[in-house]
C-alpha cells in the first residue's frame, strides 16, 4: 500500500497510520523517494513539492498545527505569513511558530516548534482550515523580530494583496508597547509600500534607498506625446527621466524566453524613444547593492536617448 499521493497536503506520521498505512509503508515511502520528511513525524508526498520555501513551510506549519492544536492556538509570524501565501525570503523558516493566548507568559522552543504567549486581544482568522493570525498582526510581528528588508518584503507583500491596509498595521502597532522589538516596528512599518510587487522590488527600493539615492516612485505608466499608453515601469525617477527595471532570471528561461527577450527589447526602446534611460538588474545585481547604485547615478547624469 503506497497510494501517498491520495493526501494533497503533508501528513503527521499519525494520520498516515490512521489512514491504514503502517510504519513499514511508511519507512519505504522515505526510502523510495516517493515521502519526504519535513521534519520528524511530518511528511509528504513529492509529488506536491513545488521548489519553494514559502511552500515547504506552509505544509509543515499546517500540518504541524493540526499535530499540537489547541482551542487558543494559531499560526503566527513565519508560519502564519506562509500560509497566507506571504514571501518568506529572509526570515527563519526551521521552526514553526505557533502563539497561544491563554498560556502562562514567555516562549517555549523546541527544535522545530516556537510556540509563544500572546496576550493582546486573538486576532485570529481560519486559511484552509487551520487558525491563523490576521495579516497585519503577523506582518507586525515579524517586523518586531526579523531583518528589516524582509519584514518590509513581507508588509509590501501583504499590502499589495490587499490582505491588510495602512490604518489596520497601525492599529496593531498601537497594541505592542513593552513588546519585545516594538520601536523597531515602529521604525520598520512606515517603509511598507503595496505598491511592490515582488521581493526583489522591496528588495531593491530599500537597499538603493540605504545607498543615497532618492526614492523612486513605483508602478508607474508612461505614455507618449498622443496620450497613447507605451509601457508600465517598476521604478521610475521623473524628475532625472531615469527608469528601473527588476528582472527576475525566470522570466527569461524555458521555451519562450526568446520571446519574452525580443518583447523586452522593444519595449524597452519605447521608453528610451519618451526620453528616458532605462537600468535593468536582477538578484545578483541587489546583492552587491554599491555597483548597482553607481549604475544608477551614472543614468541619472546621461544623456536621455
């Protein structure tokens, strides 16, 4: 018996056994590559892998959940974000983390689980059947305790998916004094911007933002002198006719990564013809954020084509 792919989520080791699968079944679907273990007693089937730690996460901290459920338990931070479907790059993704309103106060940590008192108000909506914090708590909560340019990724993410709004992070912001970390997110949360819509664009608004240059404004359309729509650009610096473009490597492997080249080409050449200079860049680009800048810079003092 090894139909494992009947179950279209990740498993505890108790439910498969409860399902009529023994141990044995179970010890030769790890061996045989068709179960893979998230974390002790937490598997899957490989074929609902899809590559991407947001996913991995989110099996685990679903399945784990439903392992140590309790009536005053949900996912939060890391592991609430991943099951809105929120980015995880960045933040710690080797424990679950659960809260609990009703527990004695502290945190209790194991090698796989962080489970920590909450004594705000709960704040608690149901995603595909297991309890989560709201959005603007966890996206909160996470600016509190992690690096800053991902907190921002995840509160530029939750905007853009209109799974919170501004005055909602600040309602939760007014709920965290003596928190661990609360001037922090207070310091973090006004650089969230819905307008994002990636990591590598959050990414690279704060880190050329850190590196002196001036804000640039996001998500903006360009027209010609006939009012006619020429393109939509990620960045664009108005005043120095200056327009960024993040370019994630995907876009442009497979079979219509050709394609998708040429249409790049040409559009970028309609925005160059509207008397613009155009800078592209990726992830390895915003990992060595100096040169990038200085790209940048020497846009800004160019001549427009």
């Amino acid at each position: 018996m090894d139909d494992f792919g009947r179950f279209r989520h990740a498993v505890n080791k108790q439910e498969l056994i409860a399902a009529g699968f023994t141990r044995d079944d179970v010890r030769a679907g790890v061996r045989g590559g068709r179960l893979e273990a998230l974390a002790p007693g937490v598997l899957i089937s490989v074929d609902l892998l899809d590559g991407t730690p947001e996913q991995r996460h989110r099996e685990l901290s679903t399945a784990w959940i439903r392992r140590h459920r309790g009536p005053d338990r949900a996912l939060g931070g890391v592991s609430g974000a991943s099951v809105l479907g929120l980015p995880v790059w960045g933040l710690a993704t080797d424990r679950v983390v659960m809260v609990d309103h009703t527990r004695p106060p502290g945190s209790r940590t194991t090698s796989r689980m962080r489970l920590v008192t909450d004594r705000r108000p709960p704040s608690v909506e149901i995603v595909d059947g297991v309890p989560v914090q709201s959005p603007a708590r966890i996206v909160v909560d996470i600016a509190r305790t992690a690096a800053r340019i991902p907190a921002i990724a995840v509160g530029d993410a939750a905007l853009h998916a209109g799974l919170c709004t501004v005055d909602d992070l600040q309602n939760e912001l007014d709920l965290i004094d003596r928190m661990t970390g609360a001037a922090r997110a207070r310091r973090i949360v006004p650089e969230m911007d819905g307008r994002a819509e990636s990591v590598l664009e959050s990414r690279s608004r704060i880190e050329l933002i850190d590196a002196g240059l001036p804000a640039p404004d996001l998500q903006v359309d360009l027209y010609d002198a006939l009012g006619q729509w020429v393109a939509r650009v990620d960045f664009y610096w108005r005043e120095l006719r200056t327009v960024g473009e993040c370019d994630g490597r995907q876009k442009y492997e497979g079979e219509q990564g050709q394609a998708t080249m040429l249409y790049e080409k040409t559009r970028t050449d309609a925005i160059v013809e509207l008397g613009n200079r155009v800078v592209h860049w990726g992830w390895a680009d915003v990992d060595e954020s100096a040169p990038l800048a200085a790209r940048l810079r020497r846009a800004f003092n160019g001549p427009t084509g």
